[in-house]
C-alpha cells in the first residue's frame, strides 16, 4: 500500500510538472482543461484488478492445449503420509490493528465526504424544487439562440430561483441552467448572453459530470492533499477553457465586453452546492480569469498536434508506471512470472476453506499446471523449506557431512525429536530447526548473502530477524520454490554433485518401485497462529519428473501437514501417484 501511494504521488507530481509546461508553451486552455482527464485514470488505477492483465502482471497465459501428465485423471483415495512438520512460534509485533484502525479511519473519512456531498445535493435540489419556469420571454428567446449558435442537441433545462445571485449549470443526468429572478432588470442583452454561452459550454464541455466525478475522487483521496491541491486547479482550469471557448464564439472584438461581465460576478459564487458550475468567483479567480483574457490567443493546427504529443506522452508514462501500481506493495513481494508455458487449473476443491496455491513443473513436457496464478507469484517466508539450501550451503562449506553427526547441547525443546544428536537425514526428517541454524551460525553474513544471490532465493533479503527463513525478511513464491528445486535435481546451481546428491536424498519420503517421492515441510505460526503452510518436492516416475510446491496462507490450519494431504490427494487425482505410495 505504501508503494502504491508513493508512486500515485509522483504521479501526480508528475502531471502538475507537465502542466506547469504546458503553461509555459502557452497552450490553449482547452487542453489544460482536457489535460486534467489523466488525473482520472492515475487515481483509478489501484482499484483496477491490473494483475488480471498479462501486461501488468508481467505474465503469459499458457497455451490452451495442455500436455498430458503421466496417468490417468482418475480420482483415487489419497493416503497420508507420515511427515514430522514440526515448528516453532516466533513472536512478531502484530500491525494489524494499525492497519485496521487506518483502513476504518479512511473509510469514516470517505462517510463524512459522502455525508456533506448528500447534504450538498439535498440543498441543491431543494433550490431546483423550488425553482420556477422562465416567464420572461426575452429570457426564453436570448437562451433558444445561444444553445443554437453553439449548436446543442440537447439543452438544459432553464429555471431561475430567488435562492441564487448569479446563473449556475447543474445536473448530471437531468441538466438545469439556473438564473437569478428578474434577470433582465438587472443585466444588459449582451451581457445575458455572455452568460448563457458561459453556462452551455459547461454543458457542452461535460463539466459538471467531470465535476462531480473530481469530488467522488477527492472523497476516496480525502487524505492526500495533492489530490486536493489539483481539484482546486482543476476548477481554474476548467473556467479558464469555458471563458476561451466563449470568445472563440463571440469572437475578439467582444473580449473586453465579456471580461467587464465577469468583473460584475466577483464574490457571487455559487454558495449551495460544490455540484454547481456557476460564471462567478472569488476575486483571485476573476483576477487570474482576466488577466488570461488579456492574453488570449485563439488555437492553431500547431497547438493541436503540441497538445497531442504531450498528451499522448504522458498517457504512455503512466503505463508504463502501472505494473508499479498492480503490485500494490514493494517489488521483492511479488515474482513476475512470465512463462508462456503455463497452465492454469481450477483447483479449489482440494484447498476446501483453505486461501492456497499449487504449482506443478513437467520436466518431461517443459510445461506448469497452476492453480490461483497471484498466490503463486506472491512471496511468502519459507520458512522450514528453506533448509534444502542450507543443507546444501552447510554441505558445501564442510559444516557438515551427509553422515557428520551434530551434538545436541542441551537445550530443551517442545518436540523429543530434536533433543537429541542430529545427522543431516535426521535433522531433515524432523526439521530440526538447532541443526539448521548452527550451520548458518558457522558462517558470516557475507558468506549467506554470496549464497542467497547465487541461488537467486525469492526476494534475497537476509537483513530480518534470525532466522532469516522463519517468518522474517527472507521470502519466495511458490512457483520460484518449483523452479528452484527443478535447478537443484538439474544440478543446474552452483554446487558440488555430491552435496546436491545429499541433499535429495534427504528429501527422500517414499518410493515404490520406479517412483520415488521427496518433499519438505513448512510451517509458520506467528504468535501461536499457524499463518504459513509450505509443502514443496518432486516426484520420479518411470519418464518424467515433475517438482510441486503448494502454500497456505491465513488460517489456523495453514500448516505444511495441511498443504501435504492436499498436494497428495492432487498428485493421486493427476494420476502421479496411483493409489498413494506406500
């Protein structure tokens, strides 16, 4: 969320900067008013499911004709395996109150905003309730010939009101033109007609739905003052291009006229409702409305095609920011997978209440079978997974040997299993977490980090609480934990065959005949909250070899015995294991 509000802020910043320019250049006020529309598509953009478009997700569907898996599909009764996924609690102080508090805190923000907006709107129809048909028909005549010299289909409703000191254009569905009662005693013909072009360029220009979307906007942003600071900018804009597009019509021999007109509403705003567009302002706006009439120049060709490029180049800019905002968080949370040989399956019967991904790797075919494409992208702590790669560190420095035995100091622990001396299958087989991180205390911190970048681990961040892999700042997606394992069997690292060897054999859980079954657990529980479920491995068949890693995320019950039936009972539903392994 920090990372989407940071980039939303430079975006913005960086729309006030091409604004700026574009003054500069001396650009119509048309384009300043049209230019604000970018401003829109900014503030929408972390609302939009953009992890849904490959573009952003930095993702390539699969291939809709699927290689087939070894076996058949036909559903068999999955037996449980016997895995010792034992684990600790860490400690972590809970932000999630923060968090919670923020989000109630904006959405109380947004009640109020909604709140003055229907107490605007109940005040504005009260005014239009109120409101009587125009008698005067000069009024009628002046108004019929402004909507068709500026050519309108469809024209707003005119309606004057005692309640009003200058004419305001309302209504989004249903638009209205108000004026003040006895109109025509207190202005000039001209001068009416000054005003009625004024309004029905509000109308022609789409401003009061533009308006009404800029408030829905700032309400949702009620927080960020740039968003705050470009709606008042907006609102200058937008009178600075109706002014220009009436001297467009009336042409520069009238400008002077026209500005005199203007001179006479300052102060009269529009007092009941910020859903009105109105001719009138504040003194600083009349000022600044003016001084760009003095200065008017009409649009050329060579001002449309200025506008068009820069218009077209900061619309690419912002696209080009967007996979930024589809994250929604910091880079190292997430993997761009972008793999064109990939599909995607349709699991969920498997994971029942449980939120989790599965990935599956044919090494044979080249090709992964996946199941909830995000969860499978976004990192998670590896917790007890991550000790394949410190056997294989610890192997690879000589810490340790495959039959080295690793005195037990003491210590008491909750399971009986480690309380005692380790060897490096033991210390897989009950995930033994004291074997684990004496081998990373053997070695320095420079040493694991030159380790983490050769295996290119996840996120690569060792900087967290120790250890690292247990619900620190170590983290890694399933499908990175699949293609990881696939370069370990590959002997496609940067390590020793012997220590890779080892390590596989380690992993090994079961095997029948020609197939052969590896796995290692995972499990992450926060303050006694098991929130982190891993149960990754590959399996040897007769032609094919095919790597998996599943993950839950969330619940009670988020425990790697958990994500191990589940991967179980998909790989016996594939036909990979017929029957379950004994």
């Amino acid at each position: 969320m920090l990372v989407t509000l940071l980039v939303l802020t430079l975006l913005i910043s960086a729309l006030f900067l091409v604004r700026q320019g574009m003054k500069l250049v001396r650009l119509p006020a048309i384009w300043l008013d049209r230019f604000w529309s970018l401003l829109f598509v900014v503030l929408l953009l972390p609302f939009l499911p953009l992890q849904a478009v490959p573009f952003f997700a930095g993702e390539t569907r699969g291939v809709e004709q699927r290689p087939q898996l070894p076996g058949g599909a036909q559903l068999t009764e999955a037996t449980n395996m016997t895995i010792s996924d034992f684990s600790v609690s860490v400690t972590r102080f809970d932000l999630g109150w923060l968090e919670s508090g923020l989000f109630v805190v904006w959405l109380g923000g947004i009640g109020f905003g909604l709140c003055l907006i229907f107490q605007s709107l109940f005040k504005l129809k009260t005014i239009i309730a109120r409101a009587r048909a125009v008698k005067d028909s000069r009024l009628t005549i002046a108004y019929d010939a402004c909507v068709k010299e500026l050519g309108l289909k469809k024209k707003p409703r005119l309606l004057e009101s005692d309640s009003i000191e200058s004419p305001v254009t309302c209504g989004i569905l249903r638009p209205y033109l108000l004026v003040p009662e006895d109109l025509y005693n207190l202005f000039s013909t001209d001068e009416i007609r000054y005003m009625f072009l004024h309004e029905l360029k509000h109308h022609q220009l789409h401003h009061p739905r533009i308006n009404a979307t800029a408030l829905l906007f700032q309400i949702v942003y009620w927080f960020h003052p740039l968003v705050w600071l470009a709606r008042k900018k907006m609102v200058m804009d937008r009178e600075l291009a109706c002014d220009a597009a009436v001297i467009e019509t009336i042409g520069m021999r009238e400008r002077k006229a026209y500005g005199r007109t203007l001179l006479q509403f300052i102060e009269k705003k529009q007092s009941h409702s910020s859903l009105e567009l109105g001719v009138g302002g504040t003194k600083k706006q009349i000022e600044t409305r003016i001084y760009s009439l003095i200065h008017y120049r009409s649009s050329s060709k060579k001002d449309t095609v200025k506008g068009s490029l820069i218009y077209t180049l900061v619309v690419l800019f912002i696209v080009l920011q967007t996979p930024w905002l589809a994250l929604g968080a910091a880079e190292e949370q997430r993997y761009s997978f972008d793999q064109s040989n990939a599909s995607y399956d349709e699991l969920s019967s498997f994971f029942a209440d449980h939120d989790g991904s599965f990935v599956l790797y044919s090494a044979k075919e080249n090709h992964y079978f996946i199941h909830n494409r995000a969860g499978s992208e976004q990192r998670y702590s590896p917790n007890s997974t991550f000790k394949i790669y410190s056997a294989l560190i610890g192997l690879e420095e000589g810490i340790v040997q495959p039959d080295t035995v690793l005195a037990w100091d003491g210590t008491a622990h909750d399971y009986p299993e480690w309380n005692q001396q380790q060897t490096l299958n033991s210390a897989m087989q009950y995930s033994v977490n004291w074997y684990f991180e004496k081998i990373e205390a053997d070695m320095s911190l420079n040493q694991m980090m030159t380790y983490i970048n050769e295996l290119n681990y996840g996120n690569k961040s060792i900087e967290g609480p120790t250890p690292v892999w247990l619900e620190s700042s170590l983290t890694i997606s399933p499908v990175e934990q699949v293609d990881l394992l696939h370069r370990l069997y590959s002997n496609e690292l940067p390590f020793q065959a012997k220590s890779v060897t080892a390590v596989k054999d380690a992993l090994l859980l079961e095997q029948t005949g020609e197939t052969a079954f590896y796995g290692k657990t995972g499990t992450g529980v926060v303050n006694e909250r098991a929130v982190n479920g891993w149960f990754v491995g590959f399996v040897e068949t007769t032609d094919d070899t095919l790597f998996f890693a599943t993950h839950l995320a969330g619940d009670e019950e988020a425990t790697g015995q958990s994500a191990a039936d589940i991967t179980r009972a998909i790989l016996v539903d594939k036909g990979i294991l017929t029957g379950g392994l004994e």
